[in-house]
C-alpha cells in the first residue's frame, strides 16, 4: 500500500501549494493559479496523477481486459468500421489508431489516463473553495483510483464534469451535446439526459423529496421488481451481470458515506453559501450528490447500478469543502485535519478489497 500512500502525500502537498499561490475572481468566483510556481505545481501534480495510472501494469481489475483488447482484437480493425460500428466506437478508435504507432498498450493506457485527470483536475482547481481537501478527497474517496476498473466509463465521466461551466450557464443543448459525445466513449452516460433536468430544482423542493420516496418505497417493497426495471433499462451487453445471483451489492459503507454530504448541506444549507453568486453552484453540487446516494442505494441490490454512480461521485469533492464554513474561522483547519482523517480511514478499509489494486506494479519495474 505504500505507493499509494506516497501519491496521496506527494499530489496533496503539491495540491496544498497551488491552493496558496490562488487568486478569485470577483465577477465568477472562478479560481486560478495566478502565478508562476503555482501553476507549474499544479502541472507536475496532474502529471504524477496521469503517470501513476497510465504506467500501472496488471493493476486493477480491467487491465487484462483492455490489454487483450489492444493487442488482439484491435491491430488490424478498420478504423471507421470501429468509429461508426461499434457501441463505444470513440474509445476503441483510440486504441485503432494507437496501434497504427506501437503494438505496446502503454501509450494507450496513459492517453485514457489523461482524458480522465485532466478534465477533472482543471474543474476542481477552478472550482473548489478548498483545492487541497478536494484533491484529497478525490483520491481518499477512490474516486481516482475507481477509473482502474472502468476507463471507458470514467473517461464519459470526465467529460460530462468538464460541462460543469454549461450547466451553471444554464445551457442545457450545449450540455446535451457532450452527454452525446460521452455516450460514444460509454453508453451508460445516456443516464446524464434524465438526470439533467433534475439538476435545477432546488435541494429543499418537494419534488426532490417525492424522488427519493419513490425510489427508496420502490426498492423496499418491490426488490425483485426494481432488479428486472433495471435489468430492462440496461445496454444489452451489461444485462449478464443483471443475472448474478450471487451479487451481495455495494459495501454499506460506501451508502454511508454518500449519505453524509445529502444529509449536512441540507442541515446547513444556510451556512455554506457567502453569497448569492455561490448557490448556483451549490444547489447543483448538491443535487449531484443526492442523484449520487439514490444511485448507491440502489447498488445495494446490485453492484452494476453502482457503477453508474460514477457519474454524480466526483461532485462531492467540491460539495464537502462547504461544509467547512459551518465552523468558525479559527475551528476550519481542525475540522479539514478531521474530515481528511475520516476519509483517510476509508481509504484504507477499502484500497486492500477494491479492483485488485493491490500490489501497485509499474511498467518502470523492471527497469530498475
């Protein structure tokens, strides 16, 4: 586990200088690195992240697969055939025109690898009110460490977090355009269309309660039934996993925990916000986060649903820093310390049990 102990210490560190050298804009609250040192930090930090997940070698649970789907199903495919053709045809034409260059699946890995941190660093640094906790948070909470056994679908999920400024805009069409262009790299992000229109009620309305009712009193009372709703709605190649009847569903800590942020913003929905311009933004980030637990309890019965919440989870780590501002000025660095210890232990409990991400093996080992 020490790799990854290493990386969390270096990349918050480096976070943590970034977060000093940033200045706000007054007209967006837009946050930047406004000198040089800070923005080299945060370059060299993005880069170790890229690096660490793209040279990885048999970690996770889907490298094998992506491997053999590199080295033997694609060298000889008809780019467009692959483009047009295939269901994720945007995915696997980067592994067609790779293999025009190496036979070597590296490159591959690490271009995914970058498609998926970049996007989701440069929203975070700009976005987030405390960037060292959130890029804490973003690897504590395995959301970083999740892309390991789901490239494609974490990849649509970078992009559609990259949308992030359109939906504060207000720009649903533009949205809709990227959740098109998601659904070519993983056809799953078709949920992001629903999931839309949701985005723009208000935390506390009734129409948010009644959703949640619907799918908890669902789920409760009509298990099997909610198992078939959701084998129906499924791609026709991820209805197998419908099937499992050995599936225990997802861990209960992970509910937990996405539980948490739903249940305080609400409590102290008054508290979080400075000002006005803010509560665009935290109404979203909010109601990411409550589409994120319904998505979890609904992994309960079965963990593919889970998987689906890749696309609200990343939002936490810029909805859980606001929760900060509930304490006084002089308590806020004693309750970052407590939230990071928190998460820290969740991290730990599931990094041994999570993906096959234990031992972390490089493609640099042998060279040493």
């Amino acid at each position: 586990m020490l790799p990854y102990f290493v990386l969390l210490a270096v990349v918050f560190t480096l976070a943590y200088y970034v977060q000093t050298q940033q200045r706000v804009s007054n007209q967006n609250l837009i946050r930047k690195a406004h000198t040089q040192d800070g923005r080299w930090a945060l370059i060299i930090m993005t880069a170790i992240l890229v690096l660490f997940a793209g040279l990885r070698n048999w970690v996770g649970s889907d490298f094998g697969v992506y491997r053999w789907f590199y080295t033997d199903i694609y060298p000889n495919a008809s780019l467009w055939e692959t483009l047009f053709l295939e269901e994720e045809g945007l995915f696997w034409g980067i592994a067609v025109i790779l293999n025009y260059f190496t036979a070597d699946p590296t490159l591959f890995f690490l271009i995914c690898s970058a498609l998926i941190v970049i996007p989701i660093i440069r929203i975070i640094s700009r976005y987030s009110i405390n960037f060292s906790l959130s890029v804490f948070l973003y690897l504590a909470m395995m959301d970083y460490f999740s892309s390991f056994n789901g490239m494609r679908q974490w990849v649509a999920t970078a992009i559609l977090f990259a949308g992030l400024p359109l939906l504060l805009d207000g720009k649903k069409w533009k949205y809709g355009f990227l959740i098109l262009l998601a659904y070519f790299f993983h056809n799953s992000a078709v949920i992001m269309l629903p999931a839309m229109f949701t985005l723009y009620w208000k935390p506390k309305s009734g129409k948010t309660y009644v959703l949640l009712l619907f799918i908890f009193t669902f789920f409760f009372v009509f298990p099997k039934q909610t198992n078939e709703f959701l084998q129906w709605i499924a791609p026709e190649n991820y209805k197998k996993y419908f099937d499992n009847e050995g599936d225990d569903g997802v861990h209960i800590l992970r509910v937990l925990v996405a539980v948490l942020p739903v249940v305080l913003t609400r409590i102290f929905y008054n508290n979080i916000a400075e000002n006005e311009k803010e509560k665009p933004l935290i109404d979203i980030l909010i109601n990411f986060s409550t589409l994120h637990f319904m998505i979890m309890m609904l992994g309960l019965q079965n963990t593919t649903m889970a998987r689906l919440g890749m696309y609200f989870s990343p939002y936490n780590v810029l909805l859980i820093p606001y929760l900060l501002r509930v304490f006084k000025q002089e308590s806020r660095l004693t309750a970052k310390v407590i939230v990071m210890i928190c998460f820290f232990a969740y991290f730990y409990l599931l990094l041994p049990v999570d993906s096959n991400l234990l031992p972390y093996r490089s493609v640099l080992d042998g060279f040493w």
